[in-house]
C-alpha cells in the first residue's frame, strides 16, 4: 500500500476523522467516544486532548442551558440566571445562553417588584426586604431592587417606632390601692377594702 493510503487507514487518524464529524453535526457522545478511543491509542495526542475538552465544554454548556430553561419555568429565577451564566461563550449554545439570560434577568425584575410591593402592601416590610436583598445578590447594580428595599426599611422603621399621643396603659384602681395598701398598716388596708378597692 502507498503512504497515503496507509496513512488513510490509520486508526488514530480514522477516529480523529470521526470526532471531526461528529462535531460538525453537533452529536456530542459521538465526538467524545472517537477522541476518547484517539487517546486510547495515542494518550498524548494534543488534537485529541483539545477535542475532548471541547466537547466536555459543549456538553456542560447544554447541560447549564436546560437546567435554566428548567428553572426559569418555575420561576427559580436566581437558580435559572447562574444556569445561564455558567455557559461558556466559546459554546455552541452560548447564544441561546445571551439571549436566554437577558429573558430571565427581565421576568425576574417583574416578579420581585411585583411580590416585593405586595409584601409592603400586606404590612409585611421583613419579607419586601429579604426579596430585594435575593434581587441585589443577583442583580447588584439594580435600582429596583434599592429601592424596594428602601421602601421596606422605612416601613421597618415606621412600624417600630410608637404611636405619637398614644400612653402606656394605667393599672385599674383596685391594683393601685391594693399596692398602695402594701404601704399602710392592716387597719388602713381594711378600710380600703371595705370602701370597694378589692
């Protein structure tokens, strides 16, 4: 056989043509099991190396982007935003991942004012707060999310701070006689006891 020929049948070099296509057409389990068997024959071959790490970014990247798809359904909005971030740009799916998060990152501002404003509405300021805290950790430069939680920590305040006017309540006549009477002599205590201060 000629050199090309036998270089044609090489098994390493038959794999790596096989990991190649396979990747073109995305079908990743078959890009990884022929770079896997490359590197069975050949464990320090660098384009077998790359190829298999590629691969492993693409899978972990559909892996991220259905995992946000997921949680973006049930409204796990923090879990969903991470999912999408995780990708890597360099990924097939990196788009979708852009395009995806931005989406999430809209529904959740929605969602938070939404339930933030309704916790304030219900008198319940500690939960607006705590939902504007879970909106700032996952979107620090939101002004939504200060503000709501501005709004909360005057509520706070507010419903701290006691009524003007109002005065504590005055214990009853009969308690203040009888510790008054704690005072006298028993003559004096009988005395007030019988004009009704029991």
């Amino acid at each position: 056989p000629t050199a090309a020929g036998a270089e044609a049948k090489n098994p390493v070099n038959e794999a790596i043509q096989k990991a190649s296509d396979a990747v073109d057409a995305q079908d990743w389990p078959a890009a990884k099991k022929a770079y896997q068997a490359v590197l069975a024959l050949e464990p320090a071959n660098e384009a077998a190396q790359a190829g298999l790490a590629k691969v492993t970014l693409e899978q972990e990247g559909r892996a991220s982007l259905k995992e946000g798809q997921r949680a973006l359904s049930n409204k796990e909005f923090g879990v969903a935003i991470q999912a999408f971030e995780a990708v890597d740009p360099s990924t097939f799916v990196a788009a979708d991942a852009k395009e995806q998060l931005a989406y999430a990152h809209r529904q959740a501002s929605r969602y938070w004012k939404s339930t933030g404003d309704a916790a304030l509405a219900k008198n319940n300021p500690a939960a607006a707060l705590a939902i504007g805290e879970e909106w700032l950790s996952l979107e620090a430069s939101s002004r939504g999310a200060r503000r709501l939680m501005e709004k909360a920590d005057k509520a706070m305040h507010r419903k701290a701070r006691p009524t003007p006017g109002r005065k504590p309540p005055r214990a009853s006549r009969p308690a203040r006689s009888l510790a008054a009477a704690r005072n006298v002599d028993k003559d004096e205590a009988s005395a007030m006891r019988g004009k009704g201060y029991q």
